[in-house]
C-alpha cells in the first residue's frame, strides 16, 4: 500500500487546457453515541478561567463553547447527533510542476467515521499526570503528547476520550456519492481510540487538540470496557430517537462479538495499515446557514468561502487562475500554470465570520477547509492529529487583534519607505539615471529606487529574467556606489532583489563569485532523495534551493545580506519561497509535505534576524537614524509569516482587468491577506505577467496603469514594476500623461502619509491592516458582506471606491449602514449623509472616487495637504 504518490510534471509540455479539480474525500459524516452510564445527561465545564464547554445529550449529543462573559454565545459547537471527529488512512498523490501543486486524495484504505463519546472530564494541575497515567496518555504513538502542549496550560482542562469506528454492514453511506468516491478496500469493522483536548491559552483564546491511537481490526464488545453499559444506554436512546431517523445505526444498537475472518492477503493488508496508522484526520463543527467566512490568507478570487472548499498550500498563484484566454493556453503548455481560483503565496489555516466566530490551526500539514455544506464546517487534515485555537471576540478588529497577538505582528516600517513612491525600474545606471531626472522635473515624492536587476539579466524563454546570484553586475551597474551615493543625497534609498534560490553561472560574463558552487560545497542546498543536490525547475532554469533547516544555511546568506548592504542597499525584496519540492530530502529529517508550508516562514525568519542583527550591530545615532533603517518585503507566507515578516507584496498579477487575476484580484488579496494579519501589503503597480503570443497578447495599456496607480496610491507602499517584459506594456515613464499621472498620485499618497504612519503604529500594536474590507468596521450591514473588490477602506476615515473597468468613468459608491457622519467627496465637496445607499459617482481618469467622513480631523488634514500639493 503507498501511502504517498509524487508526479512530477516539470516538463509536460501538451496538456489539458482545462484541467479537473484536484480529487480530494467529500464530507464525510457519521453518527455521535455515548455512554449514559459515564457520560452525564447535561453539564457545564468549567475550562480555565474564562471558557465554559457545555455537553448535552438533546437531539443525539453535542458540545458547545462559549466564553464566560457571554455564555449564551457559543463560540464553536458541532452538530447535534453527528460525528465530530473522524479518521482514515488514505493514498495520497501530488502533481508538481515549477512551484505549482495539485494534491490528490486516492483510495482510502480505512475510514473511521462514527464516533462514541466514553468519558468527558476535567483534570486538574495536580492530577494531571495521574490521569495521564490512567488513560495511557505517554504510551507511545496511543497518547496525547501532553507535555509540550500544557506547557503553559491554565487549568483546569477538559479531556474526552472514546472510539471512532466503521463497522461492515448493508447501508455503509447515507450519501450515495460518497460510498462512490471513497472506493474502500477494507471493509471489515476497524475502530481506534481516540482523545479531544481543550484547555485555556489566553483569557480570550482556548486551545483544541485531537489525537487517534492506531486503528484496530477487531470489533469485539471487550474492545470497550464499558460495551453492555453503553448500549443500555444506547437502547434507551434509540427507543427515544426511533428507528427512521437513525437508519442503519439500529442495527448497531444489539452489541455482538465480532470475530475476523481475512484472508492473507487482507491481513498483510491490516498490518501494514496498523504500522502506518490514519493519515487523515477530521474536525466538523456547526455552522449558520448565512455565516460568511473571511481570511485564509492572501486569497486572490475570493472574500467570503461560504460554499467553497480552501485547500491551505502555499503555492505559486497561478497564471491566469481560471480567467480566459489566458488560463487555456498556459495549461496547454505548462502543467497546471494557470492555477485556479483558490491557488496562493500566502495561505493561513485561519477565518473568522460575521457571527464573531474565529479558528486557526497551528502546526504545518496540509489541510482543507470544507464550507460547502450550509449547517457545518469539516476542516480535513493530511496528518494523523490536529490543535488549534478557537478565538473569543465581540468585533472583527477584536478577532484580528487576539489572533495576532498569538501568532505575532509586523514591525512598523521605516518611514522612508512609506513617505514617497518607490520607483521600480531596470535598466542599468543611465537608465536610471535618466527617469530620475524626468521624475524630479515632475517633483514627484521618491522614496527609493528598486533595481531588481542589480545582478544583471538575461532574455529567456518566458522574458527579460535575472541572474540569481545575489551580488551587483557591475557592467550593467556601473558606477553602482556613485549611483548610490547621489541618490542618497536626495533621502533616496536604493533596493535590490534575492531569493533563496541560486542558479548556476558559469556562463555569467564579469561575475565576483560564483553563489551556487559555493553553497553546494558548503553543503547547504536541498538534496533530492538520493543525497544529491536538488536542481529545482523554475520558470525557465533550474536552480538550486537553500535548506533552511541546515544550522549553515542562514549565516551563509546573512554574510550575503551583508555585503549588499554594506553597498548602501537599505531594502530589498525577498522573493520566492513557495517551492520546496514535497519529495526533498531536508538536513532537519522531517517531512518535506508539512515543511514546505513552514518554509516562507523560515525564508522571513533568515531576512528578519538579519535585520534585527544588522540594528543591533550599529550604535549611536546610525542605529537610532530612521533613514538608515532596512526593510524587505516579499509574497510568501503561512500564518506565522506577519511575526517574521516586515512587508508584503501581493506577487505577480497579470496586466489585466479580469477578476481572477489582475487590478481586481488585487484588491481582494490586499483585503483578504489583512484579515489574516498581513497589516502590510501591496502589489505591482500595473501588475506583472505580460503575455505576448501571436494568438493571445495580454499588455499592460496605459489606461489599465493609469487606473492600478490611482489603486495603489492608497495602499500602505506605493511601488512601482516594469513587468516580465517591459517593452511589451506601458510604464510610468513611456511619456508625459503616464509621468504626469504618477507625478500626482505620488502626492495624493504622500498627502496621507501622517494617517499612514498612525496606521502602521496601529498595525504593529494591534495587528490591523491599513486597507479594510468594510466587513471589519460594519459587520451589521448585510450589504457589505456583499462587497468584495469594489470598495475598501484605509483606517477607518477614507474610503476609496476605484475604478477596474476599462472605459469606465463613474462607479457605484456604497455607504454603509452603522456611520453617523456624512462622507465628503474628495473633488467636489459634495456630502453623501444616507447610511446604506447605494450612489452613482463620475470617476473620470485623475479623480477616483475618494471619500473623507465629515469634519474628521484625518479628513481635513488630508484635504489640506492636497490643497498644498496643488492637487485640489
């Protein structure tokens, strides 16, 4: 039996242009039995300090949470009668192709899918470890792993302990899809133990873990100590529920023995299966039929998932993500490149709903979020155990606040980089040099110039790419320290670019070093499964890929780091880290599944200690001097990337007005990725990807920059991108409109900046984002829940309605239900006083539909400075 199956599809090159969804278990569902004997009828717990677990026996059994000061408000529940945890063991195949995934669900092999509660009880601090004793908790793989988790436990905890089980019989599904899909190959009775844990972590957070003991194949009334008990007390409940409801489960109420009657073969079967034990493990809870779920990460198609499934695996997001023409002719001829509507850098094992509910899972395995039922929530998880946190809050700030104060907050930026545009640009010196003197005859606010292409470049098969070998390319760069001393006088910075990955460069004119060799000597660079090094394909090259885990490997780049910004680079992006390949074999030994989720996360972590370091190293007033401050920013990331983390980006958006993946997916990554705690966040002016093929030409138009520029202008930074071929699409510099344009909303973005830096103060003390989806100040209105890319705020006192329509000259401006104060018109003046009505408002090219609420202080000082800057 193989448990895992790796394909992969780097060169497939004739393809399914539309390619099906990855095919993953459905929700699976089961019954709840308990023990009347052991179990009590109704009871309250007392969780910590601050959390009640009620238990009650009405309509089959349930639980539900609620925090103390509002014990009537449940904060997680499951549904009565029904199974709340599950397992399986299952096959498992993923498809990789340059930094894409598709993760299969094969053939399962055991399905545990009812559930028996045998006990629920609280253990105190001082008999924790009897208990412990009592239920075999420490012994081996059958236990909970106690130790570590109740570290720093507020006691008193709650544990429950009892079995899940599938037993053979004539009516296995109830569902007539799911016995179709599941495809089982055993089919005689299994069971396991298993034990829920919950205990307090913060006065506003309670922790979660299930564990299962490995699955057995006899089904005896002996395997459970208390089997006659139980079914008493299930007979009770059956004569109670009745037969029609309970189906086939009647039968299961007169307890036998079962003896096993296998074949050899089956029985191989059964050994190996019990020293592999269940590789899928299932939590489902109850949910609201019109419960909106938000977050997940940076998600690019969608706001609320209420009927979706998320798969949580960072991810390259896709060219195309669904929208056409283009996603059909990436498929064709890249395997799975187009992506689709739920493919991301940046996913988090986290939501939270308009009802205040909030969950995260902690740990790195891969995991599916299954909304796609109206009355429950399944989260399926590729591992064979689960924890998380379930969240108290009264607000959607309240939630994101208590989430971030667990899983950690961006720093504030530097106020360099937030005070003026950053000006994207390649090239080399003159080029530079060039625009620099276009943009200062315009006085545009610049913060920094960013030179991805300070190591040089060459034209492959997908554009103008860079040589990874992270040190400048002086023929291209000449006179880099004068380029770098001359801006510098002007308070101009200059960024560079690096990734973890490096390229080999024995065909690089003029290079110093050559990285790539000397990281494979070191022996820091991912190995394959024969112990070789990993030539990882990327786009249209293959690289090698620093191991993080090796002790070696962040102290190299550091060194790296330091040489760059020993130059006078005081920012850099830091891209990539969403491609460890899921069979590498890693110097830390563990699995390269989970800890490809954990490796954004460890590329943050490398950037960040070098920050912090490079501060610490510096005294007096170049460590206090905010204008000597380094920043980096990058697309990557897991739930902890914000603690690591300084900035982010939102990766490569096509040069399109579509919605999956262009100006509108933009807008939805910035709001969504906010929920989950990336405070900090913005994309490429005009975006990235151009395609220019005979048949399919996707080119960035002026009117499309012109429009991202207005976009963007209230975003946290405002940077600029020539693209992946930058003759193909229109730049800020291509001629006096585009430079005009750029010129103003430069200094409508610096016009804000003193809310800014209020924001991003906020930000790093409470984990709010600088841009909002309405939901998060207005969760009442059900209009907002509607909104997606249409309307967001910044704070909480403008609000910025764009335009992401080609030829549109007006939009549809929506002010919400909950608002007191009038909203001011940035251009006219004009007032809109009506909370939830919808408005028709002209947004010509240059004028954005932009809105201050009345006689706020941000607002008329923000009025004031565009007065200054001769833009009103």
């Amino acid at each position: 039996m193989a448990a895992l199956k790796i394909s992969k599809k780097h060169h497939k090159h004739l393809n399914n242009p539309f390619p099906s969804t990855p095919s993953s278990l459905p929700l699976l569902r089961g019954s709840l039995f308990f023990n009347l004997q052991t179990v009590p009828s109704d009871q309250t717990f007392i969780v910590g300090k601050d959390f009640q677990v009620l238990w009650s026996t009405d309509n089959g059994g349930s639980l539900s949470i609620s925090h103390q000061s509002h014990p009537s408000r449940p904060i997680w529940s499951t549904v009565p009668g029904q199974a709340f945890v599950s397992a399986a063991l299952a096959e498992t195949e993923v498809e990789e192709s340059r930094g894409s995934f598709a993760i299969k669900d094969g053939n399962v092999h055991l399905l545990c899918n009812d559930q028996t509660v045998e006990d629920i009880r609280l253990i105190n601090e001082n008999d924790c470890y009897l208990e412990a004793n009592e239920l075999d908790f420490l012994s081996g793989n059958q236990g909970l792993d106690q130790k570590p988790y109740l570290k720093d436990t507020q006691f008193p905890i709650l544990l429950i302990t009892g079995w899940v089980f599938r037993k053979k019989k004539k009516k296995c599904f109830q569902n007539t899809e799911i016995h179709e899909r599941l495809q089982l190959q055993a089919e005689r009775s299994t069971y396991a133990r298993y034990w829920v844990l919950f205990d307090q972590k913060t006065s506003n957070q309670i922790g979660f873990q299930v564990k299962f003991g490995k699955p057995n194949f006899e089904f005896r009334s002996r395997a459970f100590p208390t089997a006659s008990r139980r079914f008493r007390g299930l007979k009770r409940k059956l004569r109670r529920t009745g037969r029609s409801r309970l189906g086939w489960c009647w039968s299961f109420s007169r307890p036998r023995g079962f003896v096993k009657v296998s074949s050899s073969e089956e029985e191989k079967e059964e050994k190996v299966a019990e020293s592999i034990g269940f590789n899928r493990v299932c939590l489902t809870y109850s949910s609201e039929e019109n419960e909106r779920f938000y977050g997940f990460g940076e998600q690019f198609s969608h706001l609320n998932f209420k009927g979706k499934r998320i798969p949580i695996f960072v991810q390259e997001q896709g060219i195309g993500r669904g929208d056409q023409p283009i996603s059909f002719a990436v498929n064709l001829v890249s395997y799975r490149a187009a992506g689709d509507s739920s493919t991301t850098y940046a996913p988090s094992p986290h939501y939270l709903t308009s009802t205040m509910r909030s969950l995260y899972l902690e740990g790195y395995d891969y995991s599916v979020f299954d909304l796609t039922r109206n009355d429950r929530v399944q989260i399926q998880i590729h591992g064979d155990s689960v924890q998380g946190r379930i969240l108290h809050g009264n607000s959607p700030s309240e939630l994101i606040e208590r989430f971030t104060e667990t899983i950690g907050r961006l720093p504030e930026l530097p106020e360099w980089i937030i005070s003026g545009a950053v000006v994207g640009m390649q090239g080399g010196t003159d080029s530079v040099r060039q625009v620099w003197e276009k943009l200062q005859a315009h006085n545009t606010p610049v913060s920094a110039f960013w030179l991805q292409d300070w190591v040089g470049h060459r034209e492959t098969l997908i554009g103008s790419q860079l040589w990874w070998n992270w040190e400048v390319d002086t023929a291209r760069y000449w006179g880099w320290q004068n380029l770098i001393e001359d801006l510098s006088a002007q308070h101009i910075k200059v960024m560079a670019y690096c990734n973890p990955c490096l390229a080999p460069t024995n065909e690089k004119p003029n290079r110093r070093r050559n990285l790539f060799e000397e990281a494979k000597k070191l022996d820091i660079l991912v190995k394959d499964k024969n112990g070789d090094t990993y030539m990882v394909p990327n786009t249209a090259f293959d690289v090698g890929m620093l191991d993080l885990t090796h002790p070696d490997a962040a102290s190299w780049f550091k060194q790296i780091l330091q040489e760059m910004v020993d130059g006078g680079v005081r920012g850099w992006m830091a891209d990539f880290g969403e491609g460890l390949p899921v069979d590498a074999s890693l110097y830390s030994g563990e699995d390269p599944i989970a800890a490809h989720n954990r490796y954004p996360e460890l590329w943050a972590q490398m950037n960040r200690e070098f920050v912090e370091e490079w501060k610490s190293a510096h005294s007096g007033k170049a460590r206090e001097d905010p204008e000597e401050a380094l920043v980096f920013f990058m697309r990557a990331g897991f739930r902890n990337s914000p603690k690591w983390g300084m900035l982010f980006w939102e990766g490569d958006q096509m040069v399109s007005w579509q919605a999956n993946d262009g100006i509108k997916s933009a807008v939805v990554g910035l709001l969504s990725s906010g929920i989950s705690g990336y405070a900090f966040n913005h994309s490429d002016i005009g975006g990235y990807c151009a395609v220019n093929l005979p048949v399919i030409k996707y080119r960035r138009s002026e009117e499309l920059l012109l429009r991202w520029m207005e976009v963007n202008a209230f975003t946290v930074v405002f940077r600029t991108h020539e693209g992946n071929k930058p003759s193909c699409n229109s730049q800020f510099y291509s001629n006096h409109k585009t430079l005009a344009h750029f010129a103003r909303f430069a200094k409508v973005y610096k016009a804000w900046k003193f809310y800014r830096v209020q924001l991003v103060k906020e930000a790093a003390q409470k984990g709010l984002p600088v841009c909002r989806h309405l939901f998060l100040h207005y969760p009442n209105d059900e209009h907002v829940h509607k909104l997606s890319y249409q309307q967001f705020l910044v704070g909480t006192e403008i609000l910025v309605v764009p335009v992401l329509d080609r030829g549109k000259k007006d939009v549809k401006a929506y002010f919400p239900v909950g608002e007191s104060c009038s909203w001011q018109h940035i251009w006219t003046g004009k007032l809109f006083a009506k909370p939830g009505s919808e408005v028709w408002v002209e947004a010509p090219i240059g004028h954005p539909a932009i809105f201050v609420k009345e006689g706020s202080i941000i607002g008329e000082t923000f009025l004031k400075n565009l007065r200054e800057f001769n833009i009103l």
